[in-house]
C-alpha cells in the first residue's frame, strides 16, 4: 500500500523572509529525518498564508501554526507541527 504524504506548506513571502524562513528550512527538515516522518511529507512553499505579523506561517493540512524563526523551530516542531503531521498522516492513511 502506498503511503500518502501530508502536504505542509511553508510561507516563503515577505514577512517570512523577514522573520527568517531560509534559516527555518533546513532545521525543519533535519527535525522531520529525525522524527522519522521525512517520508510522509510533501513540502511546498506558499507566497503568503496569512498572518503576516505572527511569525513565520506553516500549515499542514488545514491546521495553521505560526510564531516560527529561527529560535522557536525545534520547540514549535516538537508541540505542534510533528503532532499535526501525525495526526494528518494517520487520518489520510486510514484503510477505507
């Protein structure tokens, strides 16, 4: 069976910039090699998902988290994005 993977989209806008998204990208995917979830995850980049004055804007799925940079990663990676992509991979990997 083929395992389908959890889009997570990155903004990559502006804002983003600003707050350092291109220092976030690497540890965000050394973070998912770690978690062993690097497989269940499609990465697309997004010009501006919102709320621009919150922080870097991830969203897995339909569940947005913001207030990332750089030194947030790992602590943000740890209680909210890897339990999103859990639960998202779990319920699109559901038999029918």
């Amino acid at each position: 069976m083929e395992i389908k993977k959890v889009v997570v989209s990155l903004c990559m806008g502006s804002a983003c910039h600003q707050f350092g998204v291109y220092g976030v990208l690497p540890v965000l995917r050394e973070l998912l090699a770690q978690s062993g979830y690097v497989d269940r995850v499609e990465f697309k980049g997004a010009f501006c998902l919102g709320p621009c004055t919150e922080g870097i804007v991830l969203q897995v799925g339909s569940v947005q988290i913001t207030g990332i940079n750089p030194q947030t990663i790992s602590r943000k990676f740890t209680q909210k994005i890897l339990p999103a992509i859990i639960k998202q991979s779990e319920a699109a990997n559901e038999p029918s």
